[in-house]
C-alpha cells in the first residue's frame, strides 16, 4: 500500500487530493492548522469527510511547529508528502503580510527538513501562477523569467520554489512545484471569487468586479487540479533521462516546475453570466478599478504536464460552475453550515 503525507488535507485542494487518493486505495496521514482564516466549520466538515475512511488520519498543528510536522511524518513513513498548506489569498497579503512569512516560508522549511529527515522518494509543493507577475507573454510557460511577483504571497511562493530547487540540489530530493491557475468548484473557499459571487447574487447583495470586469482567468476545475497533482506523483524528476518536450528540468537537480491549468483564457464577465444563468438571478454589480497586486489576466501553457501524465485539464468553465451551485444550494441547507456562512 503506497502512503502519502499531505498538508492541508482541511482545506479546499488537500481534501480534494486526499479524497482521489483514498479511493485509490493509498494510506493517507493529513495535516492541518485549522487557521481561522475563514469558517473552520467548513474545515472540520471535509475532515469529518475523510476520516470516514480507515486509512485516513490526521494532526491538527500548525506548520510552523516544527516537532509536530515532524513527529507526524516519522510516525506516516510516507513514499511521497504533498505539500499543499499555506496561507492563501492574494489580497488577504496586504492585509496581513506576515502570516505569508510564517506559514508560506517558515512553514515550508520544516515541510522540506521533515522530508529531508525521513528521505522521502518525492517531495511535490503548491506552487501559484501569481509567481508570473508582472509578466505579459503568454499562455505562460515554466521556462518563462518570474522574477516580478507584484504580492507577497506571490514573493512567499517564488521563494518556495527557489528554496526547493536549493533542497533538491544539495540532498538530492526529488522536488516538483506545480503552480495552480484560479482553482474553483465544490467545497471552495469562502473567500473565493466562484463562492462569494453566488452567495452574493443570492443574497441579493452587491457583488465587486474588479478593473470593471476587463479580467481574463484560466479558471482550472479542482478535480481536473487534483488529477494532474495525482499524475505528477508518479512522475518523479531525476537526472537528463527523465526529461520531455518543454521540459523545465533543473540542469543542476532532480526538481522541475509545472503548470497546472485549463489553458483556456475566460472573460471574468462571462464567468459572472454562467453563475447567474445557474442561479436563474441576475447580479447587483458593484464595478471597481484594478486592485493593487491583482493582474488582468493569467492563462496557462499545460503542455509540459501533457507530456509528463498524459493528462490534460478538460473541464469547461460552464460545467464546473453548475457543479459548484449545485454543490453550494446543498451545502447551504445543512443548518449546521449556513449558520457560520452567514
């Protein structure tokens, strides 16, 4: 049976991951500081999800408390640790800088120590397309310069992948950084475009469009998100052998970078539409400008993770809306969850 240490499995994309993999049949130990940074109700819910199978256990403490991470990944013995917790939220960053220090690279320093100690066979971290930046080329590829992050969760995450390359090199720790593209669908966070914008047309209550809705994302379905993660386990980097086409294999370590993506550049105005044609109420549209940090559009070359998994994201953004709504009305009657929703 194969096993595999996960941070965040309390939050939107390690429950996801973790979920895929127990139904593979893998063993897996989760990880998680139940931060207040939104609802923990909706957190100890996934967890509450998961731990409904046998082979699903968890700890929950902070990253940043070094001999907790590593106790619990001695006791998992893992063949593979994803790292997928951190502090998350491009403008929740200007708000609150530090908590990105302390989780993001503190954080993620005991994560790589913790899979140095036990030698893990393949270390794989989230990553974030924001690391792109300033950047204007696109659809963006991993071999492109990132050296323009315009937040610091975005710093956080660029420096995440420096510091990983610098473990892969020296130890010899195979290390992939897949960097995600505007992520939605069931059990979303609160904080989320997709979320608050179907909570707000709802309500009834305004909901704000930024750069007056001149905003284009690579809007990636989770479960398409999880699936790339999943074959992007089994392909580990090592020396020049393991490369293909397009490859962002480091020259100097087993460590590559990858894009996961739905390579589809959508207008965030359509997106809005395909929400309220779902809900079957039109929006109280509050436009604004551009806010500082946010960029008008991100869109992704995933040909490198095609040629690593054979695996494309394919999930239309029409679909993956009228998932989420459906996922959300039912989740929005649990009396228990509406009440901390509201």
């Amino acid at each position: 049976m194969r096993r595999a240490f996960i941070t965040g499995t309390a939050g939107f994309i390690g429950f996801h991951l973790a979920e895929l993999l127990l139904q593979e049949g893998w063993e897996i130990a989760g990880y998680d500081g139940m931060t207040d940074y939104y609802d923990v109700t909706l957190k100890q819910k996934r967890h509450a999800l998961l731990r409904q199978h046998q082979r699903f256990t968890a700890t929950e403490a902070m990253l940043e408390d070094a001999e907790s991470l590593s106790a619990a990944v001695t006791a998992a013995r893992p063949d593979v640790i994803v790292h997928l917790a951190a502090q998350a939220g491009v403008r929740y960053s200007l708000e609150n800088p530090r908590a990105y220090i302390d989780a993001n690279i503190i954080g993620t320093f005991n994560v790589m120590e913790a899979a140095r100690d036990c030698e893990v066979g393949h270390l794989l971290m989230a990553s974030t397309s924001s690391v792109y930046g300033a950047n204007t080329d696109m659809p963006f590829g991993e071999t492109q310069k990132a050296d323009t992050p315009l937040t610091i969760y975005a710093a956080t995450k660029k420096a995440n992948e420096a510091m990983g390359h610098s473990y892969a090199h020296i130890y010899g720790m195979p290390t992939t950084m897949f960097r995600f593209f505007t992520v939605y669908g069931p059990w979303g966070r609160p904080d989320m475009a997709l979320f608050k914008f179907t909570k707000g047309i709802l309500e009834g209550t305004p909901i704000d469009i930024y750069n007056n809705g001149e905003m284009w994302r690579d809007f990636t379905y989770v479960t398409d998100l999880v699936r790339g993660i999943r074959g992007l386990i089994d392909a580990v980097p090592g020396g020049p052998e393991t490369a293909v086409e397009g490859d962002s294999l480091s020259p100097a370590a087993p460590f590559r970078v990858v894009n996961i993506g739905n390579s589809d550049k959508v207008r965030l105005l359509d997106f809005i539409e395909a929400i309220e044609e779902e809900l079957g109420h039109k929006a109280i549209r509050n436009y604004m400008p551009m806010q500082t940090g946010d960029v008008p559009a991100t869109w992704a070359d995933a040909s490198l993770l095609r040629h690593l998994t054979g695996y494309s994201p394919q999930t239309r953004f029409r679909e993956g809306v009228r998932a989420f709504v459906r996922w959300y009305r039912s989740y929005e009657n649990d009396p228990i969850i509406s009440e901390n929703l509201s």
